[in-house]
C-alpha cells in the first residue's frame, strides 16, 4: 500500500509539471525564426457553420507563423458574441446577423466591431438522385415548408415539371437555433422562424440530412453548400429558379458568385473586434484569411469571395483596425 | 423494518427449505419442475450478461471497423488538422483528456470518500440537515450533465470563482458532476462493512477515526474503487458540459491545466469530427473511439488490479 | 454509526454510580476530522444552492413574459419558431419515454448480469467480466450516440420490422442505447450489494436444501434489495440526463408521442442543442434554457425524494 501511494505521488507530481510548464504566454513579443516573427494568442469563438473555415485559416496561417496560437471555439453564434462582447475572444464567428441585444452589449462594453464577409454559402435544397425533380420555384418551397403546410406528398405541390406521381415526402431540416434554419426561413418563407414543425430536425449534425435524403428516394431537405459538395453523389442539388430572372440556377461556386443562384446563396461573416486588431497577430490573420481566401474556402468546401467581395473586407478591416468607431 | 414480517417470511424460507432437503433425501431427487425452472433461469441469467457484452463488441467491432484505415500511431501523435483530415491525429486531444482525468481524480477521490464517511459514520439522521445533504447527492447525481455546464459557465468560469476558460475549470466542472456517484457508491461501500469490525474495533480503544482509518476504508476499498472506476470513466467521456465550460474543439497545440491558451479534449475532438461534411472526419470520429477504448481500458486495468488486491468476503 | 449505548448500572447491588463513556481528554484531532468531512459533505449543499442560483435567475426572466400555466401544461414546443410557442409537454413526455425503453433495457440486463456473477460464475469468470461491464461504463456517450444512430437504428428495423419506422431517429432506439450505457450501473452496484450479502445467510439456504436459484432469488436477492434499488434509481437519474446519446440519436423533433420509432426531443437534448446553437443569450429563446433545465431540476428532486423513502424501507441490516 506504501510502495503504491509513493508510486502515485510520483506520477502525478510528473503530471503536474509536465502540465503547469512552460506556458507561453500572450505577449506579443517577437519570437522565433524562420517564417513569421509573430507570436501571441488569437481566440475565435462561435457559430459551427463558420468553423470550418476559421480552422482552415487558422491552420494555414499557423503554418507559416508557428509562433502564434490560434483557438477556434464553437459555442454557437449566441454564444459567440456573449463572449465577444465582453471582451473574452478576439472574433466572433457567426451564421447571421448581429442582433440587437448583442449589439447593445457590445456597445456597453465598449467594443467596437465590424463584420467582415470571409466566405460565401449556397443554402442547397437537396433530393434524392432517383428522382426526376430538377428545378423549384421560391413558391414551391413555400407551399412545402410554410407554417401550417399540409403538403404530404409530392402530388400536393402544384406547378412541378416533373412526373412525380404522389409520392409521401419525407422532410429532412437543420435544428430550428441554426443559422441555416434562420436564413432558409427567411428567405423562402418571408420571415425567420416561420416554418412547418413536422419534419425531421436533424439537430446538430447536417450529416442527418444528407444520410436522410439518400436514404429515402422521394425525401427532400436543406442543407449548407458544403454536405452536398462531400456527399459524393448521394443526394442531388435542386435548381432554384431566380425570382428576378426566371431561369433555374444550379448551387455552383459560379452561380452563387455572381449572385445568380437567388435567394438561397448567403455570405458568411466574421466579427473581428477594435481592441484584438490593435494586435499585429490578428490584423495579420485576417488579412490572411481575407486574402488566402481561394486556398480557404478550397480546404473547408466552401463558396470563395469575388474579387470585390475581398477588396470591400479588406476595406473593413483597415477602417476598424485604424480606430473605427 | 418489521420484525414478524421477516421473520415469518425465514420461516417460509426455511420450511420450503426442509421440504426440498426431504423430498431429495427420501423421496429421491429433486423435483423436474425445481430443476428445470433453475435451468430456465440460468438461461435467461447467461441470455442477459452475454446481451449486455454482445452490445459493448458490437460497439467496439463498429469503431474498429470504421476507423481501421486510421488505426496507427499518427493518430496519437499528430495534432488536429482542418485542411488534412488524412493525416490529423488526436494528440492534443489526448493530453487534455489526460489532464482532466487527472485532475478529477485528484478531486474527486478525498472529496467523496470524505463526504460518504461522514455520511455514514458521523452524521446523526435524526438531524434535518444530514438528511438534507443526503436528499442533495442523490439529486445531484441525476441533474442533467448540460446544467453542470451551465453551472460551470456561471459561477467557476465566470462569477465568484472567475477561472476563466482553463482546463482546471472544465475539471472542477467535471468533478462536481461524477462527485455524487462517487459518494453514493462509497457510501453503499462502507454501509456493507459489518458493523462488529467497527464495534470490536472500538472495543478495543481506538477512536473512530482510527477504526475508519485501519478497519473500515481497507475493508470499503473494492466497492469505493468501482464507484471511482464508473465515475471518472464518465468524466472522461462527457461532451457537453465541456462545450459550455470552454473546451474549444480546434486546439493545434498542447495544453496546460491552468494556462489559457484554450484547451480540447477527445470526447470532444470526436464529436466534432463526426459532424463534419468531409468522409475523411468521419473515419477520423471513428478511429478517435477507437483511441478512447484504449485510454479507457488502461485506467480501468489499474483500477481492477487494486480492487482485486483488497476484495474481502465477509 | 450509533453510539453504544451505556449499559446501566448492574442491577445487583450497584454501589458504584454508572461511569460516563465519554473520552476521559477531549479529542481534537477527531473533532477536526469530524469537520473536515463534515465540509466534504457540505459541498453537495454548495453545489446545489449554485445549480439552482444559476438556473432561476434567467428562469424568473422568462416566467415574467410566458406564463407558468402555458409553459407546464402546453403541448406546443415551438420556442425558435414565431410564433413561439412553449408548451413544455412533448418534451417532457420524450425524457420520459426515452427513459422508460432505457429502464425495460437495463433493469433485466444489469440484474441478470449481477446475479450471475455475484452467485453462478467462478472467481475467474467474474474477474474477466465484470471488468468487461466497467468498460461499457466508460464508453464515452458520444461513440454510444452515434453506435445508435448508424448501427442500433437499421438493426431494430431488421428485428421489428413491423413498426412504423420513418426517418434516422427514433425514441425507443436512443431509449435502447440510453439503456445499454447505464446496464453497468445496475450491474455493478447490486453486484456489490449482493456479494455484501453475509455468506453465512447464503450458506444456511444451501445447507437447508435451497437450490441455487432460489437462494438467488428468495435470500440473497430480498437481503441486498436497498443496493438494488440505489443502483436502479441511480441509473434512472442518469437516464433522465443523459445529453448526448438522446441528442444525437433521437432527434430534435419536440413531437408528443409514445411511439417507439417516433423521433422525440428529450429536454436535455433540447437544453444541449439550444446551448450550443446560434440563438442570441438573453433572449426569452435562450432562457427556455434555464427553465427547462429548472423543471429537470425538481422532477428529478422529486424522483429521489420518493426513492430515498424506498431504500430505507428496505435496509437490511446484519450482524
């Protein structure tokens, strides 16, 4: 029992070292050599959406700054900018708009942000590859997933270019406190929020979606550009026709560019705060992510940014990075 | 606990007792039916302990298969990776993980066995506020593991202990959450003790806390350590209360238990990989389960070696 | 423990007046000891009185604008949607049932296994399996969750293929699993207990001609009965909690049902994903948060009140 208690002791006074030690700490001292002379601590927080992306730049940037540590969290967009706005990350990753309240928080105390498009997303309205539907309209959708739909089966949405007989339809969509629900609400059925409740909610993983669709031959859902684009052919991308121009435009990265692929093509931003791009580490950074954007996007499947896309967050970033507001 | 009640039912007991005695002795044999009902139960007794270890290979076969392309030692030593799931390994995942064990072990153990002795051995029932403290184990050892994040969040993060995002902080959090299973095991542990050690112990003029110290806790030591196995075991597999309490799921480098550089941990590592659009994540979720079996059976080897050492019967 | 009772004066002829008991010099050392312990256990208090800090603060906001009659007896669970509704009860009928499938999973597998181990198998067998046991308690919920979803799901389809299944998620199937995780605790606890049991009480039923399964089941099974109903209260509460398994493997579907292939959302499921999602903090969205997570609170509060009242009914004592 001796021999065993001074063996234990042992060990975790060898743990504890190893786990108290060196700790390099956030100033932004110049270190190191070879790449980047930077060092310090960048903190990221926020929507899971966007995540993918902060990592891939995060790494990258790593890559060629070994001396700077970069963390990106996923505590949801609302949890994002509570900690934002008091201070506790350096930017905010977020799948929407910036809400009042946060805006207020923020502003008590007293930081200063802005948002910054890194990316672009094609919101994909997905079924499966047996069937014959290759075009929808916005009304379409609508009549699907609008409160209070009745709609059942595919012989029920009227105006279909398709022979899809009256097939039951199996709904499949994202948990009802993402980005993506908010947006694809929004967009299709005029306010967010306003959605039929009798669906498959997928929760957490967009996977469920994508393994729902191609599970189910006459099965329909939503789900970010990204899952289509690593699904491998198990569910098909459905033409959205533009309410403005009346042509069925597929999800591609062309389409949702040039801003053809209407209204279900997004942008996804960041927030950068006043305070944390004062720290040459993370006016750096974002310049990287803006400007490695191609490389970025690539990596995590993601739509990139034009070229006047990136010159306006550049913009941004400088305007913020000199005092802003 | 009323006495004519038990003792008629030992009475039964007893009588049927001596009537099977007499019916194998003279009449020649147990009766087929006694026999064949033992044989039905003892099916049925194999049927379910081989359901339950059918489930755990199922899960097991599952991950290996799944993560079998991943299975080799990169997966241990190299850090996580967005843009190369093919080669990204759980390194720093595996630290945290460690670390948090660690830590909780360190809480956890002096904490609840102190708590259920003094349950047990000190406190008065008659008191309304040992009473009080009982109710509140066992309450707490059913609060859901996401209010212990939200717990955590509020009050060791941020509020009056304000730690910060730290590893400590997601291990306080932790312990606080299997503390309760701990004490409770303990206590069922140190209840079965018999009470004539304690009382010849006494006897014999050591005071209580000698008798707790050489009689009782060698002799509860089998049953504290499983409730200890069971416990940190948990800890080491909990997601959700770490999300909250800052464990960040894209960490490249490793941790520190009170540095604050952000920290991950492999349940969590995991679970994020798995949600992932790329195939690649997904063999990487798997072979992450794969890792954590491994972790989990060193820890519980070592725990079963020490309990095997001290298992009396009385 | 109790204190020996002072034995009285002797009844013949007591000349001498009855001795205290007490120590003859007082005992610091076991005074602060006594204290120290007393503190350990005083953390639970702590501990709760935070929880509950935590939670009925936010909680209070949100009853200030949704009444509490709407929110406990509703059947709408909308609180992301507008118009949000908050009517608690699918949600609350989800943890229930999911626990119900957990509980018809655990309670025959964890008491089979005990028995089995703590009277039929050798020291050898029981040294290889009840290790086994510990190792599914150490599963992380997470692999659980998704061994549930991918695997769990198609082979219930397979076995029970004649009910209604629809879709990747379903309450009896993340019941099932939730079930599976919390076996070791029924298992390992009343094993303890029932190896606890005195081998003197199992001796005599042998020696009285008992077979093996009625010492099993009519002595050994009644003796360690407080351990059995601990061990099942506490896997009960671990069921009604559990987070993830439910989160990934039921849905996030608040549909009031009692169908097993259903998709359900539990509340823990709801609290789990409402947390980590993109709702803006300090909405009355957010708050269903905290009371959602106040009403887990007392509902399992209550569930221990009563157990607590069934576990001493049933102590056994010996010696």
């Amino acid at each position: 029992m001796r021999k065993l208690l001074v063996l234990a002791a042992f060990v975790v006074l060898a743990l504890g070292a190893a786990a108290c030690g060196s700790d390099d700490d956030s100033s932004s001292a110049s270190s190191g050599d070879g790449g980047g002379d930077l060092s310090g601590t960048i903190r990221i927080d926020g929507s899971s959406t966007v995540a993918p992306l902060s990592e891939a730049a995060a790494e990258l940037f790593q890559g060629e700054n070994p001396g700077v540590k970069v963390t990106v969290g996923t505590s949801g967009t609302g949890g994002g900018f509570e900690k934002f706005c008091v201070g506790e990350t350096d930017i905010s990753d977020a799948s929407r708009k910036i809400e009042e309240d946060e805006v207020a928080l923020c502003k008590k105390n007293g930081i200063a942000f802005e948002e910054v498009q890194v990316a672009n997303d094609a919101l994909s309205v997905v079924v499966n590859p047996e069937n014959p539907v290759e075009c929808m309209t916005v009304d379409q959708l609508k009549q699907i997933w609008n409160t209070d739909s009745k709609v059942k089966s595919w012989g029920q949405v009227t105006g279909l270019v398709a022979d899809v007989g009256d097939e039951q339809m199996a709904l499949f969509g994202p948990g009802t406190d993402s980005g993506t629900f908010d947006y694809f609400t929004e967009a299709i059925n005029g306010e967010e929020g306003v959605s039929r409740a009798d669906y498959n909610n997928i929760g957490e993983d967009d996977n469920g979606v994508i393994n729902g669709v191609a599970g189910d031959q006459w099965a329909l859902g939503y789900v970010p550009y990204s899952f289509v684009e690593e699904s491998g052919g198990k569910v098909k991308p459905v033409a959205i026709e533009n309410p403005e121009t009346g042509d069925c435009v597929e999800p591609t990265l062309e389409n949702v560019q040039d801003g053809s692929y209407a209204p279900l093509g997004r942008g996804l931003y960041v927030y950068p705060s006043g305070a944390a791009l004062k720290k040459q580490e993370v006016l750096d950074f974002l310049t990287f992510y803006i400007e490695s954007n191609d490389a970025i996007t690539e990596a995590a499947t993601f739509v990139p940014m034009t070229a006047a896309q990136k010159d306006e967050s550049l913009d941004e970033v400088h305007a913020l990075a000199e005092g802003g507001k | 606990m009323s006495d004519p009640i038990r003792s008629a039912e030992r009475t039964r007991l007893a009588t049927a007792g001596a009537r099977s005695v007499t019916e194998a002795t003279v009449l020649g044999g147990q009766p087929t039916r006694d026999v064949l009902k033992g044989r039905v139960f003892f099916a049925f007794l194999l049927l379910m302990v081989g359901l339950a270890l059918l489930g755990l290979a199922a899960l097991i076969v599952d991950a290996v298969i799944d993560g079998s392309s991943r299975l080799d030692t990169s997966l241990i030593t190299e850090s996580t990776s967005r843009i190369s799931p093919e080669t990204a390994g759980y390194a720093n995942a595996i630290l945290g993980t460690v670390y948090l064990i660690g830590a909780v072990i360190l809480m956890v153990v002096p904490l609840g066995v102190g708590a259920a002795l003094y349950l047990e051995e000190y406190a008065d029932r008659d008191r309304w506020w040992n009473r009080v403290v009982e109710v509140n184990v066992q309450n707490l050892a059913a609060v859901p593991s996401i209010v212990y994040g939200i717990l955590g969040l509020a009050f060791i993060v941020r509020g009056p202990i304000d730690l910060g995002f730290i590893l400590f902080a997601g291990a306080i959090t932790l312990s606080l959450l299997v503390l309760p299973t701990v004490i409770i095991a303990g206590r069922e542990a140190i209840r079965a003790v018999p009470p004539s050690i304690r009382e010849g112990s006494l006897a014999l003029g050591a005071t209580k806390w000698q008798t707790i110290r050489r009689q009782v806790l060698p002799a509860a030591i089998p049953g504290i350590a499983t409730g200890v196995i069971l416990a940190v075991s948990r800890a080491a597999g909990e997601t959700a209360p770490l999300l909250l309490v800052g464990a960040t799921t894209f960490v490249t480098f490793n941790p520190t238990v009170f540095g604050d550089n952000g920290y991950t941990a492999l349940p969590v590592l995991i679970f994020n990989n798995a949600k992932q659009a790329q195939p690649e994540f997904q063999v990487l979720a798997a072979a992450g389960i794969v890792l954590m079996l491994v972790v989990i059976l060193v820890m519980n080897s070592f725990a079963i070696w020490l309990r095997n050492r001290y298992e009396q019967r009385w | 423990m109790e204190a020996a009772s002072p034995t009285a004066a002797a009844s013949t002829g007591g000349a001498l007046p009855p001795r205290s008991l007490e120590a003859s010099s007082p005992r610091y050392g076991e005074k602060a000891i006594h204290g120290l312990l007393a503190l350990c256990a005083a953390l639970s208090v702590v501990t709760t009185t935070a929880i509950v800090f935590s939670l009925v603060e936010p909680a209070l906001g949100f009853f200030g604008e949704v009444p509490i009659a709407d929110f406990l007896f509703g059947v709408e669970w909308a609180p992301t949607f507008s118009p949000a509704t908050f009517g608690v009860l699918p949600i609350v009928v989800a943890t229930l049932m999911v626990t119900f499938w957990g509980l018809l999973v655990a309670i025959p597998m964890g008491l089979g296994a005990a028995i089995y181990l703590s009277e039929y198998a050798s020291p050898r067998v029981r040294k290889t399996i009840k290790p086994a046991l510990e190792i599914l308690a150490g599963m992380p919920t997470v692999a659980i969750g998704f061994f549930a979803l991918y695997f769990l799901r198609p082979l219930l389809e397979d076995l029970l293929p004649f009910l209604p299944w629809s879709g990747p998620f379903s309450a009896g199937v993340a019941g099932v699993a939730v079930g599976l995780m919390v076996v070791p605790i029924v298992a390992s606890i009343s094993q303890d207990a029932m190896s606890a049991v005195p081998s003197g009480l199992r001796e005599a039923a042998y020696g009285l001609g008992a077979t093996r399964m009625r010492v099993a089941t009519r002595v050994i099974f009644p003796a360690a009965l407080s351990g059995i109903v601990a061990s099942i209260v506490l896997a009960t509460s671990r069921a009604i909690g559990e987070t993830m398994i439910v989160l990934l493997a039921a849905g996030a579907s608040p549909n009031l049902t009692a169908s097993f292939t259903e998709s359900v959302q539990t509340m823990t499921a709801f609290i789990g994903q409402t947390a980590t999602g993109d709702i803006a903090t300090g909405t009355i969205t957010y708050d269903t948060i905290f009371a959602v997570g106040l009403l887990l609170f007392v509902m399992t509060l209550l569930l221990n009140l009563v157990s607590i009242r069934l576990v001493r009914k049933y102590r056994e004592v010996y010696d």
